[in-house]
C-alpha cells in the first residue's frame, strides 16, 4: 500500500462558476483518479433555465461534460449516474433517451430519484456523477 498523500483538487470550470462561488461548493472534487460531479442542472450560459425537459436535460449532460474535461475527464469515465427529477414519470422517456445519446454503451449505474423541486422552480431535472478518470473507452 503506498503511503504517498492523496491531494483534494477542486474544479470549477466558467461559466458555471459564478453560481457555485455563491453557494460555496465546488462543481467538482478530484481526488487522485476519482472525481465527484455536483449536481449539473438544464442552465444556459446566461444561467437560465432551459424551457422543457429536453432542452435542460442536454444542457445539463454538456455541463457534465464540460466539468469533467475540466478534471481531466470524459462522458466515458462516468461509473455512476443519479439523476433528480421533478416529474419522474413523466419525464423519464424524454429523459432516458436522451441519456442514452450520451452514453450509447459502456453504461454507468444509474439511480432516478423523484422530487417535489430542485434550487431553481423553473429546474426540472438535475445530474450529478462519479467518475474514474481514464477507465473509459479511449
């Protein structure tokens, strides 16, 4: 076992940044390979919400995306999903397919878990992941 110190690095790529500085907490945290994604929400780079599921669903997964590639990551290293959604049945199809576009295989575990409203009223849908830099398809 090595006895070498572990170093917490946080990650807060613009334009987001501004949001997570308010609240005090970082869009992610990277600990040797491991990275924990806060919860990325269907915001636009004005940081406004996107109009309906869809539109903040992709909004969401591009800011997934771009915060891992701030860590040094990629869609291909997420190992684990879990998704808040504040009309769980309803929006599941739309939701899952979209999901699906961004992870056409190699599929992260995945926990959907309905709610009655996220930090915004007008969020409907909210991803946070844990990934493992490196372990995805290259």
């Amino acid at each position: 076992m090595s006895t070498q110190r572990l170093k917490r690095q946080s990650i807060n790529p613009p334009p987001n940044q501004v949001f997570y500085d308010q609240f005090h907490f970082s869009q992610a945290t990277r600990v040797g390979d491991l990275i924990w994604v806060s919860g990325q929400v269907g915001i636009d780079s004005e940081m406004k919400p996107g109009s309906d599921v869809a539109v903040q669903t992709h909004l969401a997964f591009k800011s997934l995306a771009t915060v891992l590639e701030a860590a040094g990551a990629s869609l291909g290293d997420v190992v684990e999903l879990t998704t808040f959604h504040t009309k769980l049945r309803d929006d599941m199809p739309i939701f899952a397919s979209i999901k699906d576009q961004y992870f056409p295989s190699r599929y992260p575990s995945w926990t959907a878990v309905g709610i009655t409203e996220l930090a915004l009223p007008e969020l409907v849908v909210e991803i946070r992941a844990v990934a493992v830099a490196g372990c995805g398809e290259a």
